[in-house]
C-alpha cells in the first residue's frame, strides 16, 4: 500500500489488501482508504473480506465471469469480489 500511495497516482488498484490482517488492523487499511477517498484519489480493491467491504463507504460492484453489475444494496448472505470506487 505505501507503494501505490507513494506513487502520487490518481487512480490506485489494490488485490486483497487485508489479506491475512486481523479485524483491527483490517479497520485501519479501511481508515487509509477512506483518506485517500477523501483526497480525491480514485480508489479500486479487490476483495472477498466481507467486514472490509461493510467498513468502507463504497460504490460496489459484483463481478462474475460474464458480467459486472452495480450494486447499492448487499445481501449479506452473498461473497464476491467487490470493486470499490
């Protein structure tokens, strides 16, 4: 993360980036996020950490093979990779 934040880049990826935190240290990758949010960067993740994608104030979208489709709403009960924006 400090990479692509260091990058000054507009728009930053990141593939999992609360892979194997635990929840408090998960909150605090959500909490930097947010900043970055906040600064105007634009911001897409990766994930299948289902307490992430609660923890952020985000535009998500489901993606499976063949589609990609905006949700506002979330079941749930449902897991998939989320695209945060």
């Amino acid at each position: 993360m400090a990479t692509a934040i260091a990058s000054e880049r507009k728009i930053l990826l990141f593939d999992e980036p609360t892979s194997g935190l635990d929840y408090h240290h998960m909150l605090q990758v959500a909490g930097v996020l947010k900043r970055l949010k906040n600064m105007g960067k634009t911001i897409l993740v990766v994930t299948h950490d289902w307490e992430f994608i609660q923890a952020i104030d985000a535009h998500i979208m489901k993606l499976d093979e063949q589609t990609a489709e905006r949700r506002v709403e979330i079941n749930e009960s449902e897991k998939f990779h989320a695209a945060i924006v």
